[in-house]
C-alpha cells in the first residue's frame, strides 16, 4: 500500500513539475512595466506645392486666348523665373475640342489646366504670381508642405522616442526598489506620407493673389516677404515599449 502511495505522489509531483515548466515557457516575463515615450520637433518646410488653375478666356472684342497659348506662357514665364521642368507637372486637364459639345451645350466652353509647381522658399510663391497672366489664373492653392529631409527627422524622433521610453521606465522601475530589464516589445507608430497641409496657409496664399492683383507688393511693414506666412512643422511621435522587470 505504501509503495502505492509513493507512487501516486511522485507522479502529482512530476505533474506540478512539468505544469511549472510550461507556465514558464509560455510566460517567460511574468513580471513587466509598458512605459510611452514621446520625441516632438519643429521644421520649417522647404519643399512648398502650389497648383495653379488655368483657364481660356476672351476680352470683349478680341479672340479667345486658347489653352496651348496660356500653356505656353506659363511655362515661359515659370523658365524665366528659374524653375526646372522637373519642378513643374500637369494636376489635371479639361479640354473642350469637340465640334458637337460645344454645340450640344450651345454655349463657349473654356478649357483649362492645372499645374504643380514645387518650391522651396515660402517667398518665391509671392514672386511667381507677379509673374501670372491674372486673365488666365482662375485660382492657386497650397496642396501640401513637407520638408526634404522628413524620412531623416522621423527617424531621429522614433529614436529619441524610444530612448525616453528607457529613460522614463529606469526611474519608474527604481521608485519601486525594481530593475529595468531587457525591451519585449516596441510599438511602432503609424506614418502618414501625405504630407502637411494648413488652411491658414491657403487662405493667405489666395489673400496674396487678390492683392498682387492690385499691383500691391508688400505689406503695411513694408516687406514683401512678409506676405506669406507658413507654419511650421510640427512632427511628433509616440512609441510605446513593454521592458521586463529584473
């Protein structure tokens, strides 16, 4: 009966054993702290997309300025300023020539286009739209603002992010007589490549037009830099790192 017993018992123990082992291996840091640490900068941007919006027109008594015309002269006008064709693309194009829409539609129709123009000084925007045929221009808008050397400062904040992350789980881990041990996991976060856009920047793009307009050049304080504002870019990034503890 003893042997029995003995038995039985060793085996519940060796059962116990093996239960510890896989609880071990399935939780291996049974003991962990999840620390945030954030990394933030402000860049001013240097890479600047404006569309410009195009469109035929006809004075009163004079003939219709075609599309190819005021293509032509954009373009010209853009060389003369200094901006490489690989600065320069087509946004999107309307073309009327179709002998039975316009007489479907019983009314002139205008063709028009649009252009991206990519710059990298705020104040060269200003320039150009003294330079634009103000019969033509329908419109100009900022599409996006980004800076050329984004991919770089990403990648210095996720690192400063992560590196704060450590720095912040040390002095947690000691307030409680802990230690900080190796890094489980880290969460990346999510990028956006659309680049930035502001609606405080178009609305004082579209208020210079108006004024270049009028032939006026600068403001009250008399520099004509000063017509345009952008702001900065903020970039921020939050990563978070689950560390065990020792």
């Amino acid at each position: 009966m003893k042997q029995v017993f003995c038995i039985v018992t060793l085996i519940f123990l060796a059962y116990l054993a093996s239960g510890q082992q896989i609880t071990d291996k399935a939780n291996p840091f049974p003991k962990t702290i999840t620390v945030t640490g954030s990394s933030e900068m402000e860049i001013i941007p240097d890479e600047i997309y404006v569309v410009v919006d195009l469109r035929e027109y006809q004075k009163k008594g004079q003939d219709k300025t075609d599309i190819e015309t005021i293509k032509s002269a954009f373009l010209q006008r853009c060389k003369e300023f200094g901006l490489p064709d690989s600065v320069i693309t087509i946004a999107s194009y309307e073309g009327y020539n179709n002998p039975w829409l316009r007489k479907k539609k019983k009314t002139e129709l205008y063709a028009s286009i649009s252009y991206q123009v990519k710059f990298t000084k705020s104040s060269d925007v200003d320039k150009l739209v003294d330079r634009l045929d103000d019969e033509a221009t329908q419109n100009f808008r900022i599409a996006k603002t980004s800076h050329s050397r984004i991919t770089e400062f990403r990648k210095q904040l996720k690192i400063q992010a992560v590196k704060a992350a450590k720095d912040k789980g040390v002095y947690l881990t000691d307030a409680i007589g802990e230690k900080l041990g190796e890094a489980i996991t880290i969460s990346e976060p999510e990028e956006d490549f659309t680049g930035y856009y502001n609606q405080f920047l178009n609305q004082k793009v579209a208020s210079n037009y108006a004024l270049s307009q009028e032939k006026l050049t600068a403001d009250s304080t008399g520099d004509p830099e000063a017509m345009i504002d952008f702001k900065k870019i903020k970039l921020r990034y939050e990563v978070n790192v689950v560390f065990a503890l020792k």
